[in-house]
C-alpha cells in the first residue's frame, strides 16, 4: 500500500493552528489539538465566513482523501500517518469533530 502525502493549506490549517492548545503537533500530532466546538467557533469568528467556507471545503476534500482505504495517509503538517485502521479511525474522528465544529462557527 502506497503512502499518499496531504498537505493543509490555509484556512483550515490556520484554524487548526488555533486550536493547538493541549500540547504541539511535532510533539503530540492531532492530539495536541483541541476540537472543542467553542473554541472552533471563536476562531470562525475571527476570520470570517469567506475563509470558514473555504476551510470546510478543504476539510471535506482531505476526510474524501483519509476515507480512501487503498491508500496510507500521511500529513507532515498534522505529525499524523494511517499506518492501520485504528490511526485512520483516529484522524476521521478528528476531522469529523473540526467539520462539527467548522459547521457550528459558520452557522453563528
């Protein structure tokens, strides 16, 4: 199985460098961030609907890429790599929480 590289290009990767609270993505991966809706919400806020909609569109072309089994996932950006079902799980839970969250902000 082939290793396919994604990258997190601004919005969204600004909005998940915003919710890096618990710890750091070099340390921790997707771990050190937070999905908590609120503060998605505050960062929806900040930025604007034009860049929340943009972010949700990439986020749902990247969750398209991680739901593609025929392949491994890996994001230098999120320190994160689907080496088995559980990791891909992981990371679907992840984006499926910032979509959650991303909705909720451009909602408000």
């Amino acid at each position: 199985m082939v290793d396919v590289s994604v990258e997190i290009p601004p919005p969204l990767s600004k909005c998940i460098t915003f919710c890096e609270v618990e710890c750091v993505r070099a340390c921790c991966g997707i771990d050190a961030v937070s999905t908590d809706p609120a503060l998605i919400e505050t960062w929806c806020r900040q930025v604007g609907s034009v860049a929340v909609v943009k972010a949700r569109l990439q986020l749902a072309e990247l969750i398209e890429v991680v739901e593609d089994r025929s392949h491994r996932v890996t994001s230098t950006f999120l320190n994160h790599r689907t080496h088995d079902d559980a990791a891909r799980r992981q990371l679907l839970d992840f984006l499926a929480a910032f979509e959650s969250g991303l909705a909720a902000g451009d909602a408000a």
